[in-house]
C-alpha cells in the first residue's frame, strides 16, 4: 500500500504526498495550493451544499491542501483510498458499547489552548477511539467543531506513559483486555471554516520554537508600533505605566432631571469592588437604579462607511495599569482623554472587517442592533481596532505558511477578548475577559484590554501545550462543509464519534460570523442542523437536517461497526427528534449513558426526564448479511427474529455500578420490542408482531435471566457474573405515561402479586410531577382489568402467586395450591399473566385503544387537550400497517406540537407517513 504523506523534520527535508515527490514542504503546498485554485473556478464545485461563503483567494489563504481545505476538501477519497482497510464482512470484530466522561480533560492545557463553543476534550474521546478501533484504522467526526476527535486519535499514538498506565490499569480492574496503543488516521469536517481552522492548526505538525519566535516578535513589534497607546501616567506625574485594562462605562440619562450618568462612576462601590442597587443622581440627587436610567444613543461618523452611526455612549472610567511589577488603579487623565481623542482620529485599519452582521436572520440581532452594533468593525472602540488591526496584519505577513496559520490560531483568540463583548465584572476574581458563552452581549461595563494583556500569557501557554502534543503529518485530513455531503466512499470509515449541535442550544454560525470574517471566509447556515426561528428552522425541519447527516455517516460506517454521539440538550423533544433521526437513517441503539457527577458513575437512561446532562449514545450499523436477509425475507416474522439476534450481539452481556450488577435497560422485552419496530418502519415495512406476540416469542426462543434476553452463549457468561453479586439487578423505572405506568405496574406484580388496596399507595407515589402533560392519567383499576389478572379464589392458586407466596410466608411454604389457607392468602391478589393469556388480554385490549382511536379521528375543531398516548400509538401502528399515512397525519395535526415531539413512538411513524406521502406513497 503506497504513502499518502510523510513525515518530515522540516520544511526543506523531501516530502511524498498522494505518490509525487516534491523537495520539501512548501514545494507540496504550492502544488496543491493550484489543484485547488482550479477547483474553486469550477461552478459546480462552489455549488455544494455548506460550501463556504468567500473568495478564491480567501479560501486559499486559509487552505494547507490536501491537509485541510476551508472548503469541502477534494483529496478526502484519496486519503481513504491510501490510509483505509476495504469493508472485510468476514473480519472478526466484535465491541459492546462504552461509557464515557465526556467532562474529564477540560482543565488539560491542550483543551485550553483555543476555546470553542462547545467541544468535548479529547482526554475524554481517548477511550472511545482505543475501544472501538485498532491502530491505523480510520475515524470521522463530520461536526469536528475545534478538532478534539483528530486531537484524540492522534493522542493514542503519543500518550505519555503515564497516561498509558492509568488507562491500562482502569481497563485492567474493570476486567478489560488491554488497549492496542497507537495512533488512528482521521478525517474532520464542520461547517464552519473557523472551526476547521482551529482544528488544522490542533491536528497538523508546526515547528513550535519557530512560533514561539514569531510570536515574541509579533507582539515585540506591536509595542515599538502601538506601545504609546498604551501608556499612561502614574500618580507621580512622571513614571509611565503600562495599561492593563481600561475600563468604559456605558452612560445614560436621570429620568427626573435628564442629566447624564456615568453608570460605573456612580454605582461602583470602589472600595467593595460592588454595585449599589441604588445611587443618587449627580445632578438631581433623585434616587436611581438601572432600570429607571435611560439609555443614550450618541451621533458618529461610521469610521469605515463614512454615514452617519448611532450608538450607545461609552465614557473611560478607570485604568488598571502597572508600574514594574505592581498594579495601580486610576481615573482617566486629561492626557489619556487627550491620547483616546487622539486615537479615534485616525484611520480604520484595512485589516479591520466592516461586514455587515445577517442581524435579520440573527437570533442575538435583537440584542446588538438596538445599541448600534450591526457591523465588525462596530465591536471594536478605536484603541482596539488599531491593536487587532495591526496584530492580523503581521500574522498574515509571515513568509512561512506553517506558522503563519498558528500565528492567526493564536491572533484570533483576542477578537472576542479585544471586543466590546468583553465585561468588566469588579467582583469577578480576574475582572475581565467576561464574556458570556454562546451569545452576543454588550455589557454596560466594557474592559477594553492591551493585546499583550490578552496574549502575553496566551503565546507562552500555546507554546508550553503544544511542546507537549505531538502530531504526526498525514494523519489527518480536514474538510469544510455540510456533515449531510461527505467526499467519502461508502463502508470506509471504522468508527465515528461525533458532537453534532443539539436543538437550540448555540448558534454556530452566528457566534462564528465575528472571527470568520476576519478570515474572509463565513459559513453557509442554510444546512446548519439548529432549531432558530430567524432562520425558518423548527424542531422538524432540524430532525431531518440531523436526519440526512446521520444517513450520511450511516453510508460511509463500515456495516457492524459503531458510533458514539455526544448529546447536551434539556428538552426531551429534542431527545426524541435526535432517536428518531438516528433509526431512521438506519443506526440502531445500543446503549444510552449519563455519568452520574455525584457517584462518579455511569447509569443506563431509561426516560426523557434524564435528559437535563450530557447523554452518550452508543449505536451501530447492523452488518450487512442482516440487511441482505431482510430484501430476501421481507416483513417476516423471521425477519423480526433475526433482528433480535443481531441485536442482542452488540449489547453488553453485564455492567457493574459499584461492585453490583446494573439491569441493562437494552436487554428488556419490552426496549427489544421498541428497537425491532423502529427497524422495520425505518425499512417501510408493517410489523409482522403485535407486542405480545413478540414478547411471547421471545421468551420462548432466548433465555432470559433477571428481566433481561441474551443470547444461549451470552448466558454462562452473565450468570457467573450473577452468582459473584450479591443481588439481582433491579431496573430504574420512571413513569411519566400510560406505557410507562403498565411497565411499572408489570415489575411491581412481577415481583409480588398483590391486592388492589396494597398497589394503590405505592401506585399513586408514582403519578409525579414527571407526568406528560396532555396525557390522561389512567385509572389503576382500568390498567389492572385491561392488562392484568386476578385470583377470585376459584380453582388452583395460579403458578406466579403460589410462587410469590410460598418464598414470602413461612407458614404457606410447601402448601399445595389448592389448600384452602393458600386460596385464602392468595384471593383478590393482581398478577401478570402468563404468555397465552396475556395475548388474550392485548388483543382484548388493542380493540378497545381502536375504538377510541376512532373518536380522536372523528374529533371536530379546536386540538385535543387531553388523550391517551396508548390510543394514539396503537391508532398509528394500525393505519401504518394498513398504508393509510393520510390518518396518521391527520390526528397528528389534532394533538400539541409538544406532545408528538416528546413521544418517540409517535414521531417516528408521524414521520414515516409525511416521508411516504411525500415520495406519493
């Protein structure tokens, strides 16, 4: 197998890349640099869904092809085609799902070397990557956001011994194999070309004491330039100090007399470093607080347009300044006033963007367009703009691309810090560099720093972490673009972890326009995955934007191998649209897992009331005899079986929560069922079982222990876990509807058949505050008649009471179960039925849930305010299995959006029937 890239020691040593030789590292850039030129000419190429908004040469500048590329990177098939294994179905691999800390590293000088929205460090991806994959295997994340992932399959390689032996003996206690160490190839994608820059400049090799040089003369030469603006007396009158900060205050007017109002210099207490609630007016002396002030929009000259520009009026409160080592503290001076006057009068430097901000289609438009903030430029008083000015433009001067890119890496980091968004907190303990995370926000307290202030540390941080990361060259490969359009070949990648956007919770693109105009290149937000009403994007439309991504990563995972999804969000529909669009792309669940932050332990996820934590979800693409079974078979009911026994392979046989065994939730009837239905909708096919029939047979064809299924090899090996624990594991139920009540209820009389008046007190402890809110609450007595038995103390004590009773009473032990002090104890008492009879009690009772389907089909006017769940998933399952999507949608559009979102059953066969009807099924 040939080399796609070398690594070299420097950039004159020779390089091999894509099998040309070139004399040294530039000399393979340069090549490529003009590949990719002439891509950018063709318009069919700039065409593509997620390609980047920008000019040829601004996407070339921030390009280092065929590493990365600031847009969809043309060499990706190449780098599988040298680096990846082809998809072997007769390769023995087999892997359960993992648990993992998606917290731990986020104090690692690495993870804190360039901050990012969100993003998951890559100490905590580490174990992921050495579980599921082996040295040299290829892995993606197509929502790479700062590049962790690459950061992580690089780290497997590199990790120093220390870390290597803390993981050995954590896999070694938990009675793991030791991990294979070394380093896995990987491919990064994101949307956003700030993020993939960031990511190059985590993944790609760089000569760090050549930055550290550049560094210091960048910020050397910014002194000798700029050094004046921030200079300032101390109180001696003749000592020059060095600004750390200057603080402005926003100032406003007294409502009573209309006199103007330095917030800061009126509230702050100087010595407690506090704001008062209240505080007299200068001038009238009328008592204030900031919601009686008004604010002032002051009349400018717009630096870069020339027009006329309103904005909120900042005034200088206080200096923090240093002499030698000491820090001092100051009202501005006439001579600083003179100095910022000075300042403001000369030109914007061309370095400086003047973009305009999308404020339309901005979910924070509202909050910067009111106080005049609407362009780049804007966010940047004069001192500020001068400093950022001159540091991109030495950044960018540098001869070597290399270090030219890791200058701009550590330059960028001060656009936020230098920027308006920058808060003075005086109680804060570092006082500045506030800003608030994944938001635009102009605060009333500006701390506008020196850049050495703000990247003095920063450079000797950088350059200390990046000593200590070693990344080999050609290990990874970066792409720009949409996850739902990947340059790869189908059943290539041997593991995906990935951190995709969830819901609402931060706006990529938006967050991103400040620095990626700096760039000159900002990113396409038509196929971003949010939920943003300025953008047109609801729940759904983001269901099957993620939808199309995880169709795409199903395409490119290699058939039985995994993939671990990071998800963060707190609204349980935004749960169930993530679920139904990783089935419906054609991944199955294994395992969901939430660390419990007060044990330290993972715990299995059994509702939607989890949600509130970050969740790992664990899915896999079944291999593909499984799919080539099912276009033979059909919807069989042998298809259903040999879905189950797929299954049942990629789960984990037993896990350990403190030294005692955990139910695994995956391995419950009742989950199985939930799992083979979602396949075969996902396959557009009726489910050939009702779910007693499935339940029935499920038990009779696998062996069941403690509530779970196995397979008949997985057993020996779950009961000598069994034997070695003190108790049987016992599953978290969490009722919240009818479904989940009946679940209950079934555990309950499973484990001990009981009296109407000895279920109803612990039943009622139940119906909590966890319960859905259009959802009927169900009588007890209703659910006992419709899906339950009970003894009336005719005839034999049936098996599962007589069971019950002789392990719990002594004096009933060895009784027969006609004896009259059996038949006694045993009357009146609810138990779960076996088998047969319990496909009675279902039919019996799926003709009832249809009849009162009916009603809701026939319901006139206004939405439903209340309704079974029950009704609604039965009505569903019945109109799909019968083709009539048309009903479906129908009564769909007569319950609360929220109701079909938070419902995981119904928003996949809703779904399904819009798909259908779409597509003129």
């Amino acid at each position: 197998m040939s080399t796609l890239f070398k690594s070299t020691k420097g950039d004159n040593a020779p390089v091999e890349c894509l099998g040309l030789s070139f004399p040294n590292d530039q000399a393979r850039r340069d090549h490529f640099l003009k590949l990719l030129a002439e891509k950018l000419k063709d318009p069919e190429f700039r065409k593509q869904d997620g390609f980047p908004q920008g000019t040829d040469e601004a996407i070339l500048a921030m390009s280092n092809p065929p590493y990365y590329t600031a847009c969809p990177n043309p060499w990706l098939a190449d780098f599988v085609k040298h680096y990846g294994k082809p998809y072997d179905p007769n390769e023995p691999y087999r892997r359960e799902p993992l648990a993992i800390d998606v917290s731990v590293g986020k104090t690692d000088p690495i993870y804190k070397a360039h901050s990012y929205h969100t993003k998951v460090p890559h100490l905590a991806i580490v174990p992921s990557i050495l579980h599921y994959t082996e040295p040299g295997d290829l892995v993606l994340d197509g929502f790479a956001g700062s590049g962790m992932t690459g950061v992580a399959a690089q780290w497997c390689g590199s990790a120093p011994a220390s870390y290597r032996h803390e993981i050995e003996m954590a896999w070694k206690k938990e009675g793991r194999p030791a991990p294979k160490w070394g380093a896995r190839r990987v491919i990064l994608n994101d949307l956003s070309p700030a993020a993939t820059f960031i990511a190059a400049n985590y993944n790609l090799p760089f000569d760090v004491d050549a930055f550290a040089r550049a560094g210091k003369q960048l910020l050397d030469e910014l002194e000798a330039e700029i050094g004046w603006m921030y200079e300032t007396l101390h109180s001696d009158g003749k000592t020059k100090g060095r600004i750390e900060y200057t603080v402005w205050s926003e100032v406003f007017t007294c409502p009573e007399c209309a006199g103007e109002v330095n917030f800061l210099d009126e509230a702050l207490d100087q010595d407690s470093k506090r704001v008062h609630d209240t505080f007299p007016c200068p001038h009238c002396s009328a008592e204030l607080n900031k919601d009686r002030l008004e604010r002032v929009l002051e009349n400018r000259l717009d630096p870069a347009t020339g027009e006329p520009w309103q904005r909120v009026k900042f005034k200088p409160s206080l200096i923090v300044y240093t002499v030698g080592k000491t820090r001092y503290e100051k009202a501005p001076d006439a001579q600083d006033l003179a100095a910022i006057a000075k300042i403001e009068s000369m030109p914007l430097p061309a370095a400086v963007p003047t973009s305009r901000f999308p404020i339309e289609d901005m979910y924070h438009g509202s909050r910067i367009a009111p106080k005049g903030f609407t362009r780049i430029h804007h966010f940047f008083l004069p001192r500020a703009a001068q400093a950022m000015g001159k540091l991109w433009e030495k950044a960018k001067a540098h001869p070597d691309a290399r270090i030219r890119a890791f200058l701009l890496f550590m330059v960028e980091q001060a656009i936020w810090g230098l920027s308006v968004l920058n808060r003075y907190s005086p109680t804060h303990f570092s006082q500045v560099n506030r800003m608030l995370n994944g938001v635009y926000y102009v605060a009333s307290q500006h701390a506008e720093c020196s850049p050495w202030y703000n990247l003095g540390g920063k450079l000797d941080r950088l350059v200390k972490a990046f000593r200590n990361l070693k990344v080999g060259a050609g290990q990874t490969a970066i792409s720009t673009g949409t996850a739902a359009r990947l340059p790869l070949p189908d059943d290539s990648v041997d593991y995906i972890f990935t951190d995709p956007p969830f819901g609402e919770n931060i706006y990529y693109a938006d967050l991103n326009f400040l620095v990626e105009s700096w760039h000159g290149v900002t990113t396409d937000a038509k196929p971003e995955a949010i939920i943003d009403r300025f953008k047109h994007k609801a729940l759904p439309e983001y269901q099957h934007l993620m939808q199309r991504c995880f169709a795409e990563y199903h395409r490119v995972l290699k058939p039985g191998r995994w993939m671990t999804v990071v998800f963060s969000n707190s609204k349980a529909s935004v749960w169930n649209a993530i679920q139904v669009a990783l089935q419906q792309a054609g991944f199955v669940v294994a395992e969901v897992t939430a660390l419990d932050k007060v044990q330290g332990s993972y715990r299995q996820v059994t509702s939607t009331t989890a949600v509130k934590q970050d969740l790992v979800i664990s899915a896999y693409k079944p291999n593909g005899g499984l799919e080539q079974r099912f276009r033979e078979r059909g919807a069989s009911e042998a298809s259903a079986w040999d879905f189950v026994q797929t299954h049942l392979k990629y789960l984990p046989v037993a896990k350990t929560k403190h030294g005692e065994l955990e139910f695994i939730v995956e391995r419950d009837p009742r989950r199985i069922y939930d799992r083979m239905v979602a396949w075969f909708v996902r396959h557009d096919a009726p489910v050939p079982l009702s779910s007693d029939e499935f339940l029935s047979g499920l038990r009779s064809r696998f062996p069941e222990r403690d509530g779970m299924m196995f397979l008949p090899e997985q057993v020996a090996e779950y009961d000598k876990k069994r034997a070695q624990a003190a108790q049987a594991p016992q599953i978290e139920l969490f009722v919240c509807d009818e479904r989940s009540a009946i679940d209950w209820l079934t555990d309950f009389l499973k484990r001990r058949p009981s009296t109407y008046q000895e279920i109803h007190p612990e039943f009622t402890t139940q119906l909590g505050a966890g319960w859905k809110k259009h959802e009927a609450k169900p009588e007890l007595m209703a659910l006992l008649e419709n899906n339950f038995l009970k003894y009336d103390g005719s005839g034999e004590v049936p098996s599962q009471i007589h069971a019950y009773l002789s392990s719990n009473f002594k004096e009933l032990r060895g009784l027969e179960k006609s004896d009259p002090r059996l038949i006694t104890k045993a009357k009146d008492r609810w138990f779960v039925p076996d088998p047969n009879k319990a496909q009675d009690l279902e039919k019996k009772r799926e003709k009832a849930l249809l009849k009162e389907f009916e009603q809701y089909q026939q319901h006139s006017g206004r939405k439903l305010k209340e309704f079974r769940l029950e009704v609604l998933r039965a009505g569903f399952k019945d109109a799909w299995s019968r083709k009539d999507y048309q009903t479906i949608i129908k009564v769909a559009q007569k319950i609360p959006d929220e109701a079909l979102q938070e419902d995981e059953k119904l928003l996949l066969w809703y779904d399904q029937a819009l798909t259908r009807m779409e597509a003129g099924g």
